[in-house]
C-alpha cells in the first residue's frame, strides 16, 4: 500500500474497544460471511453442473457427450482463475476492490438464477459466464478487504485470514450437500435455485454493512487516468465483438473450448515470464528467482490438472462406478465434493503448526510442491486396486481415503504457492507474479477438463495408472532440482 493512502486504524482501534468478532474486527464477520455464501454457492453449483450436462433430457439434464461436458467444466474453472486477473485489475485500476466484491457478488447470483430459470444452453452459457466472471472478482479482491481491516503490523492478522478461510471450507462443505439433495428431490433447477438464493442472502448481509469497511477498502490503488477509459472501453467492447463473431461463425465451440483456454492461459503466462525477465527494474537477484519460479508454475500447473479432476472424473467415478447406498438410502453423488472440505477444515491448522514448530527445518518451498505431486500420483495410483469393478462397485470408505490423498497433496502445495509466488516476486513486479501462480491454476483446470475426456470407465487402469506415474515422475524429478533452484531463489527458502 502506497504511503499516503488511508490506513484502517481507526477502525482497528474502535474494533479492540468495542464489539469485536472473536477478538477481531466486526466487519470480519460480515465478509467471512459473504465469502461462506459465496463459496456456498459456487460449490454448490459445481457439485451439480457436469451431472447437469451430461444426464438425459429425460433426467432433467441436456443430455451433452460426456467427453464435451467435461472440457467444459475444466474451461469454466480456467475461466474463473482467468477473470480473476481482470477483477484484479479493474479494482487496482477503476473501482476499488470493495465495489468489484459487490458487484460481482451480484453477477454471481445473476448467473445462478440463468441456470436455475434459463432453459437450455442458452441458461447454461449466460449462467456459466455470468458466475466465472463474477467468482473470479470475488476470488480478487475478498482477500484484499480482509488485509484492510488490519494494520500491516497487526498481530491479529493472519489469524484473521485463517478464520475468513475457515468460512471459505464451510461454505465448500455445505454447498453441495443442499444443492444436491435438492437436486436429487426437487430437479437441478433447484439446485441451482438454492445456490441462487446462497449468494442473496450473503450479498444482503454485505449489502447492510458494507459502509463499515475502513477507508482504505475504498481506495483505487494505482487509478487510471480519466482520458484513458475511452481506450478501456474500446478495447472490451471490441473483445466482445470478437468473442460473439468467433462463437457465431464456428470458430469457438463447446468442442474446442477447453483446448483455446488452455492455449490462452499458457499465452498469458509466456508474456508475463517475458516481461518480467525482459525488465530494467529487475536486478540480476530477482531475475534469477524469476527462473526459479519457472519449474514451480510447471508443478502447479500439473498439480492442478490432477486436483481439479475432482470435479470431472471424479464426479463421474462417483455417479457411476461408486457404491453410495448407506442403509437402503442412496447418497446423492455431488456430497463426494464435501469430503475434501471436511478433512482441509481439520488438517489445515495442523499443517500450519507443523511448519511454525520445524520453523527453518521445514522442507523448502519446491520441496513443498513436489511432495504434493508425488502424494497427487499416489492418490490416482490409488484407483488402479479398484478398476475394473463395474458399477456402484467402489466403497465409499476408499473414495474417502483417495480423497485424504488428495487433500494431503493441496496442503503441501496449495498455500505454499501462494505464499512462493510473493516471495519470488521482483519489487516492480508483485501482483503480476501472483497473476502467474493464478494462471497456473487456470492452466491446470482447464486441462482437468481436457484428461477427463480420455477416461474410460470401462478400461480405467491404464488412465489412472499413467497419470499417477506421470505425476510421481515430475515430483521425483523436480526433488531432484531442488539445491539447483535454491541457489536461484537467493536465499529464498
């Protein structure tokens, strides 16, 4: 934050004399809220979405090829990872970050109302763009209104996140287990309803008390001149004109979608590399972490391609090849999305402190991640014993241990990225190096969507066993470079 800008203190003050929200200040409350109802909703929505595509017309679905259905999962998901570079932006450059929240909060409940009442493809693409957009804001710029409630020398701060992301895991928790029982009752419209009706009733709360957020929420970081939103403005509207003429000749389908994503994230990551490594303002030290980071955007990427295949193969492994009958009732197959949110509520603080007591003895941040893909392979490893067993074969208690894997491996990796990417980052260049571990998860989704579309249930062996060995092999292998790129981050662990 620049000198000059208003710093929350006096809120800080009032919030340690007054009421306070478990020691913290009160509109922590309101945006741990917003962001439970946020995630709410948008969990809620993904745990029911490729079931929504993919089942008959009969079913209540759109009865989409499996194989497309997937991809376009995987592409929403780079989508809201890519916009959130956008949201980013306009909240640094134009609104500030506390105007981006809301108003993308609304276009969230916008985009699940399209699904919900919206027939067809046409409630599936308003909704899908609506919510992408709108989740990519949210993801930008909640985080930011958090630190703004705190002095930099708070000492409340990072406990005050740790409980704003307990409300992010909650609303993860719960999302799918209401939207899909009332999928599962009432139709997937109501499902979509319920996510709707989520994001109101946050938004609503926000809504009541978003002018109690300090001054500094309000504040547009770097603004960008008045004579330049003409060009700005030209600018978007000529890529929506572009967009609709390359969805209106052909060019982009629901076909090739996932593969222009995946082609524009690793553009968008080649020019930020660029740029940075090409600067004046970067000494020879931070280039040499910028290298450093090259190999990590790698494991991220791949890293994510495998965990977010829990919303693509592994919704399909759950509706099909899962057994989820407890006790003559039947599971809806969207409440495997809440077992991973369950065990990061429960393993998250241990985690922490595990590396608080090791202290400078704790494994180095590329360690870190290559034990993440390592633990990433074991879990897909992990199917191989089960394949093969036909439908409603697969006990759920061994669904629940693969799933352990896999949040075990988003432990390891997961907070250590967003941590290395500031760390590494040149002076000159912070946010756009947080921009790239970003767009490493939007590479990694998308391409979750795109390997889903090689898996056969009916010969599930060779899949789950090349893509954890491929897995193991880049974890082994980048532990192998290790002392190499230690040297590279200076000093930097």
């Amino acid at each position: 934050m620049q000198s000059g800008n208003p710093q929350p203190e006096q809120a800080i003050k009032s919030s340690q004399t007054g009421k306070t929200f478990f020691g913290h200040p009160r509109m922590l409350a309101n945006l741990f809220s917003v962001e439970l109802w946020e995630r709410f909703s948008f969990y809620g929505m993904q745990g029911i979405l490729l079931y929504y595509m993919y089942y008959s017309v009969a079913e209540g679905g759109l009865g989409i090829d499996e194989g497309i259905a997937t991809g376009l999962v995987g592409a929403y998901g780079g989508g809201v990872y890519l916009s959130s570079i956008l949201g980013a932006w306009v909240a640094d450059r134009i609104l500030g970050s506390e105007k981006v929240l809301f108003f993308t909060g609304i276009m969230v409940m916008l985009g699940h109302i399209a699904l919900a009442v919206l027939p067809g493809g046409v409630g599936l693409a308003v909704g899908l763009i609506l919510v992408a957009i709108g989740s990519g804001g949210l993801k930008a710029t909640a985080s930011s209104l958090v630190g703004s409630l705190y002095s930099l020398k708070d000492d409340r701060r990072d406990a005050g996140f740790s409980i704003f992301y307990m409300g992010v895991n909650i609303g993860g928790l719960f999302g799918p287990l209401l939207t899909g029982l009332a999928q599962v009752q009432l139709g997937f419209h109501y499902g979509f309803g319920l996510a709707a009706l989520g994001m109101a009733i946050g938004l609503t709360q926000y809504a009541l008390t978003r002018k109690n957020l300090p001054e500094a929420s309000h504040h547009v970081a770097n603004p960008l001149p008045r004579s330049n939103y003409g060009k700005v403005a030209a600018v978007a509207a000529a890529a929506v004109v572009i967009v609709v003429l390359l969805v209106a000749f052909g060019l982009v389908t629901a076909e090739n979608l996932a593969p222009i994503m995946a082609w524009l994230a690793i553009i968008a990551a080649v020019v930020y590399f660029v740029v940075i490594l090409s600067s004046k303002k970067v000494d020879g030290v931070e280039r040499k972490r910028v290298y450093a980071f090259i190999p990590l955007f790698i494991a991220s990427a791949a890293f994510w391609a495998l965990f977010q295949q829990q919303f693509t193969v592994v919704a399909l492994y759950a509706d099909k090849q899962l057994d989820r009958s407890l006790g003559g009732w039947e599971m809806p197959a969207s409440w495997v999305q809440s077992i991973n949110p369950v065990f990061i509520i429960v393993f998250a603080g241990i985690f922490a402190a595990v590396w608080t007591k090791l202290g400078p003895k704790q494994p180095s941040s590329p360690m870190k991640f290559a034990l993440g893909l390592v633990v990433m392979g074991l879990a897909f490893l992990a199917f191989i014993p089960l394949a093969g067993g036909g439908a409603n074969s697969t006990p759920l208690l061994a669904m629940v241990g693969i799933l352990f894997l896999f949040t075990m491996a988003e432990l390891f990796l997961s907070p250590t990225g967003s941590s290395v990417s500031t760390k590494l980052a040149p002076k000159a260049f912070q946010t756009q190096m947080v921009a790239l571990f970003l767009l490493s998860i939007s590479l990694g989704t998308t391409l979750a969507g795109i390997l889903a579309g090689y898996y056969d249930p009916t010969n599930e062996a060779p899949y789950f066993g090349f893509i954890g060995v491929v897995a193991i092999i880049l974890g082994v292998g980048l532990a192998a470079a290790v002392p190499s790129l230690k040297k590279l981050m200076g000093g930097i662990r």
